[in-house]
C-alpha cells in the first residue's frame, strides 16, 4: 500500500525528471521493458513472466469481444529504478510511474492506455495463473475508465493526500467487478477452468483492507458479482455506463 507521504514523494521525483524522460502510449516509457502476450502461458503453471503473459493475452482478447481494445496498448515491466510521467489528453490527467530501489514502489496500475508491473513488488500478484489473470483484468478496467472521462490517478491522489477515498474506492470495487465479469467469459470460452475461478475468488475475498480498495469482503463480492451479473453491475457498482 502506498501511503500518502510516498506518494506525494512520487509525483515530484517524476514531475522532476519529467524533461529527460516523459512516459508515451506511442512507446514503452523509459525504464521499462514491453510484456508480449502468449496464450501458451494460460496452459499450465509456470512462473511468474508466463503468467504475466498469459495475463496480457487474455486481457487483450476480452477488451476485444467487449469493444474496448484501445484502452490498453502496453503492458510493460518497470525497471528499477525507473520514473517517469506523462499527461493524458483523453481525460486530462497526470500519469506517474516509479521504481526507486526499496524507497518507492508504485507496483500494478495502469494509466493513459499502460499497464505498469514490477515482479517484484507485485510478486503475490502475479504469482499464479489465476491471480495474474484477476488483476490485470482489473488494470484495464481504469483504461475503460479513462476512456469516458473518469480520472483514477487524480482520485488516488486526492484520497491519499486528503484522505477523501469514496470516489476511487468506487472505481476499484467497479474494476473488480469486471475482473469477475471477464472470468465468465474465459470459462466459456475455454480458455480457463472453474478450478481457476475459484482460486481467483479465493484470491480477491484475501486481499487486505484498504480505504481505497475497499474491504476483503467488499471486493470478493463486487467480483462475484462481475461473474454472475455480467458488465451491467459493474456499471451499477461505477454509477454510470462506462462499461457498456
């Protein structure tokens, strides 16, 4: 979890820097390296960069069926130490990334159509198959977000400078619903089993309390509704139709 001072100390090192390297949806951002995507890796337990492929596979193929293939152009691994920002036009908001030895660690998110990972500080993350497929699924949700005008790097930044959390807890609890929703469509699609599924639910109902997450419990839910009420109720969850 990042807490308030770090983050802060995050956007003045890249806005800093900002002269010597500006991150780009054209390019991979400086100090990070592009992941390619490989559905091979969804066929078997193998380490952490053959999920995280397999993660970038499936999440491509579902921004696909679902029209939405333009809010993710890259994945992209961050190097240590690396740090960079961008503005972006679509919604009008900054975009910061960082890895600065064990000081700051920004970890998975995603912002102006990139998706940001670091295998070591998102180790439990992308240690499995399902847990890699779960919460890439729910990275590119923001891009959706972006897509309508919905600022999450902004709403972070507010709740943890100001403590002000019920705007991007609501769009992280909405992501997570749209993680569960494409679920139900890997499974259909053969792509994953049941098996996975339940260790994804498993998986979200774990994850730790946070203010601007939401609770173990509030998540695991929000992602079972995704599975069993499709995209609508992520719509219902976020407050407006981005989703469809």
């Amino acid at each position: 979890m990042i807490t308030r001072m770090r983050l802060i100390s995050v956007v003045l090192v890249a806005i800093g820097i900002v002269c010597v390297a500006v991150s780009s949806a054209d390019a991979a951002p400086w100090g990070t390296v592009p992941v390619q995507s490989d559905v091979a890796g969804c066929r078997g337990e193998y380490g952490a960069l053959e999920n995280v492929s397999c993660a970038v596979a499936l999440t491509q193929r579902w921004l696909s069926h679902t029209g939405r293939s333009s809010v993710v152009q890259e994945t992209v691994r961050v190097t240590n130490p690396a740090a960079g920002v961008s503005w972006s036009p679509e919604n009008r908001d900054v975009c910061v990334y960082a890895e600065l030895g064990a000081v700051i660690a920004l970890g998975l998110h995603h912002c102006n159509k990139v998706t940001f990972y670091n295998p070591t500080s998102d180790a439990e993350l992308i240690r499995t198959r399902s847990r890699a497929v779960t919460t890439l699924v729910h990275e590119s949700s923001h891009g959706v977000q972006e897509s309508v005008g919905l600022r999450p790097v902004s709403a972070t930044i507010t709740a943890l400078a100001f403590g002000r959390t019920a705007e991007i807890r609501t769009m992280e609890l909405a992501s997570d619903c749209w993680s569960g929703a494409a679920w139900t469509w890997f499974i259909g699609q053969g792509h994953l089993s049941v098996a996975d599924r339940s260790e994804a639910i498993t998986f979200m109902y774990s994850l730790p309390d946070r203010p601007t997450h939401g609770t173990g419990q509030e998540r695991g839910r929000a992602f079972e509704r995704g599975i069993v009420e499709g995209v609508a109720a992520c719509n219902q969850i976020l407050g407006r139709p981005a989703y469809t």
